[in-house]
C-alpha cells in the first residue's frame, strides 16, 4: 500500500484529482491531496491523470510515499 500525494509545482496541495500510476485503474485523491494506492512495482514508470488540462511534471516514490507535482 502506497500513499499518494498530488501538488501543485509550488508544493501546494492539488486536491480533487483521479490519477492512475503505471497504466493502472484511475484512484480518486480527496480535497486534502492524499489517497491509497496499492502498487506491486517498486518503480513509477508512469502517472498520468484523468483531467486532460493537466500533466504530471514529475513524480517521487520514496519511503511508502508517492508526490506527484
């Protein structure tokens, strides 16, 4: 199980966002930018996200822990 982070490039939280990581099943991260994810990987090899305005600039996995920016 990994928790899921989503911010903003000022590190800011982004909330409200549905994101898949390595072409998974989208997750929906709540109004305080966390979610749970269980990931089987001990790689990120993509994030993408189900708003087509935005992109993930870059992600992090470190300690149980994914930030998407």
């Amino acid at each position: 199980m990994v928790q899921v982070k989503t911010l903003t490039e000022e590190l800011d939280v982004y909330g409200n966002l549905r994101v898949s990581v390595n072409d998974g099943a989208f997750i929906s991260v709540g109004a305080n930018g966390t979610g749970f994810l269980e990931l089987n990987a001990n790689s990120v090899k993509s994030v993408n996200i189900k708003d087509a305005s935005l992109e993930a600039a870059s992600w992090t996995l470190s300690e149980g822990i994914l930030e998407i920016i």
